[in-house]
C-alpha cells in the first residue's frame, strides 16, 4: 500500500537578517493510512515546521512532499488554500473558536467554503458533533463550555469536512489533565472508527504514547522513532 503522505528529502530554510537558518535538513519519512503519528523534540527542533509544511501551510526549501496523489510542494499558495479546504482537518491548542457563533456554527465553517447544500451540511454538522459526544451542545456558545468541550468542538471543526488527514498542534497543551486524556482517547476512537491519518506535534510523552509511532525531531533532523504497540525502539536511518 503507498503511504498517505511520502516527504522526500525535505530541508526548510529561513533568513533572519543575513543569516540563513535551517529549520528543516534532509528529512525523509511516510506516513500509511490511518496512522496516530506524533512528533516530539525539543523547541527549534523543527516539528512544528515539519507539520506545517504536511499541512500545505508552508512550501518546503529543497525536497518534496506528496499527500495522496497530490505533489502539495509544487502548489502555489491559491491552489494550496483550495487543497487544504478540502483534504486537512486542523486541531489547535487553543480551540480558535469565535466565540459569538454556537457549537454548530463553529463546526460549520470550513463546510462554507464547499459547494455543499444547506441540508447537506447540517448532516455533516451533526454527525460531527454526534463523534464527538456533544449532539446536547448544538446552541451552546464557546463560553458556555468547558475546555474539554471546546476543544470536542475544535475536533469536530477538524472532521466535518471528512479530510485525508487531520493535524493536532499541542491539542492537550491548554487542557487539564482528566480533558486531556478524554480528548486523546477521542482521537484514538476517531482514528479507529474513520480511519483517519492524524500528525499530533506535542511535548507531553502522555500524549505521544496514545500514537502508534512517535517521531523524535533534533535540530531539524529525524534521530529516532519509537513504535508504540510493538515497543520496538529504531534509529532513524540517515538520507
């Protein structure tokens, strides 16, 4: 089976002033279908970097990236923005709602931007909602809700568009602990029940050990990955 995402010999680069930093430097990696894959490192490591570019939020330096069939790299931004609409679901670790619209509106949102029908987004919506056990929170605004809650909506937003993948930066970084393993617990169900393909960025080792493999980011290099269900521990090998 081809992965659904295949990055190959990626480097990243941004000038500050006169000088040239290498966020990213030669980084190759595939992630299969419906993998729970979770990035860790230490900041500047590059991991944030890393997702965004997978996201199509970014263009890499040097190297590609393919998403499915789709060559992201060699997008422009217009084309990008259009391919992100519809094939990445996001996750953030501080909900991003607008607090004047409720629940549904919320998860509405990026479905504004397809060519869909009223009533074929209020199916969507609901079902959404429905995955993330909050169908009793339709009229509920932002802060009328926990952040648990919140961030239930925040996924919700993620998978109402059924994307090919989903992107969590920090999504249990704003959350107490008990939210945080609801919230991690979510999204194992929802990589189980969809089989969805989710890139995870934290710091928590609690939140890595819910993937099924974690990437271990230094200096904008892969130095090791760790296989969560076999507890096989690899030296990443160099490209």
């Amino acid at each position: 089976m081809e992965p659904i995402v295949e990055v190959t010999h990626l480097g990243k680069n941004f000038r500050r002033g006169l000088e040239e930093i290498h966020v990213l430097s030669n980084l190759s990696l595939q992630v299969p279908q419906g993998e729970f894959l979770a990035l860790m490192g230490p900041s500047g490591s590059g991991k944030t970097t890393l997702l965004n570019l997978i996201a199509g939020l970014d263009s890499p330096t040097q190297g590609s990236i393919r998403v499915g069939k789709e060559l992201i790299s060699a997008m422009g931004e217009s084309r990008l923005a259009k391919w992100r609409t519809r094939h990445v679901g996001f996750v953030f670790q501080f909900y991003h709602l607008l607090p004047v619209l409720t629940a549904y509106e919320n998860v509405e949102l990026p479905l504004l931007l397809l060519p869909l029908t009223y009533s074929e987004r209020k199916k969507q919506v609901l079902t959404a909602l429905d995955l993330v056990g909050l169908s009793d929170r339709l009229s509920h605004r932002p802060g009328q809700l926990s952040g648990g809650q919140q961030q239930r909506v925040g996924i919700a937003r993620a998978i109402v568009t059924d994307p090919t993948l989903i992107v969590a930066d920090e999504p249990t970084g704003d959350l107490d602990s008990k939210s945080a393993e609801e919230i991690l617990e979510l999204l194992v169900i929802l990589k189980g029940a969809l089989n969805k393909t989710i890139l995870m960025v934290t710091h928590d080792p609690r939140a890595a050990n819910r993937a099924e493999r974690c990437l271990h980011l230094e200096k904008g290099q892969l130095v090791n990955e760790t296989y969560q269900n076999f507890n096989v521990h690899t030296q990443a090998v160099s490209h």
